[in-house]
C-alpha cells in the first residue's frame, strides 16, 4: 500500500485527531503509527491520542481503558497498561498516558466478558504456532498475561510483539 492510500485511509480519523487535540488546547507532536484500527499521535502533555477509524473499534478500546479504569489497573503482570486520559464518543478518540516497556497496548481488537468469535481447534493451533514464533521463550510470559487480563473480562485479539513489549533485556526468543 503506498503513503499517499495509507493518508487516504486515515484522513478522516486525522482530522478527528486534530479536532479533538484542539477542542482540549493540546498540541499533537509526532504521529507514532497508523494501522487498519486508526491513527496514533504524541502530544505536548505527555499523552498519547489514538484515533480510530470505526466506530465499533473505537466503543471497543474505549470500553477497555473505562474497565481497566474500574478496577485501578495499572499493571497487568508486571507490565504496564496506559491509563485512560480523557475520550471522545463523538469524534472516537482515546486519550491515554504514555507507558514504558514492558507494556500491553491496542484494546481495539479486544472483548469484554466473552471471546468475541470462537475458532475451530485447528485455527486457533495455527494462531497459537505463529505467536510462539512471533515470541519465542517469551511466549509462556504472554499466555501469562492474556490469562491475567481474562480475569478482569478482558480477551486480547491483536496479540503480537509491539502491542505486548517486553523490556530490551527480557526479549530473547
């Protein structure tokens, strides 16, 4: 996909990006990612905004950070899990502080309360194959974590390095 159909797709979740950042006085710095689920930008407070393309995508990550929010989680694991700051309904934007590894990130993807499809043996075995790859000795500590978030409700989706980022001294695979 080329830079300028990758814009194209994100336009519209920019421009919501750069509504909500002026609606709140904030300044947006760097864009840090752009993806199927939205946009990413830094800003001058610290924070983190992530514009989603969907509105489903959007209720989903936001419904993550309010449970998070309810039951004071901070970590999960031992690794870290962004606060909620501030979100948007209208403009389906989420707010969130800035986290170090290690770290679990990207709820867009996730459910509450029940998985949110349930896959015949050998899809799930193949996922499960290309995770321990992606991995590596790291993959027990990542069934540790999903395990730790199913018990707040939470079921990951988007599962895979950079979304679950361990400390430069503990990735080894």
């Amino acid at each position: 996909m080329s830079d300028s159909s990758i814009m194209w797709m994100h336009s519209d979740a920019i421009r919501r990006a750069r509504e909500y950042a002026k609606n709140r006085r904030i300044e947006l710095k760097e864009q840090l990612g752009a993806g199927y689920d939205g946009v990413v930008f830094s800003t001058n407070q610290e924070s983190v905004i992530k514009s989603l393309r969907f509105d489903k995508l959007y209720h989903k990550e936001r419904d993550v950070y309010l449970r998070l929010r309810k039951n004071h989680i901070e970590k999960i694991e031992g690794f870290a899990v962004p606060a909620l700051v501030d979100y948007d309904d209208f403009l389906w934007v989420v707010e969130i502080e800035i986290v170090s590894p290690p770290f679990v990130v990207d709820f867009a993807g996730a459910s509450l309360d029940t998985r949110s499809a349930d896959y015949p043996p050998e899809v799930y075995e193949e996922w499960e194959r290309e995770k321990r790859e992606q991995f590596g000795q790291n993959w027990p500590k990542v069934l540790s974590i999903l395990s730790g978030f199913r018990r707040y409700g939470i079921y990951l989706a988007d599962v895979k390095p950079g979304n679950i980022e361990f400390a430069p001294d503990e990735w080894n695979t």
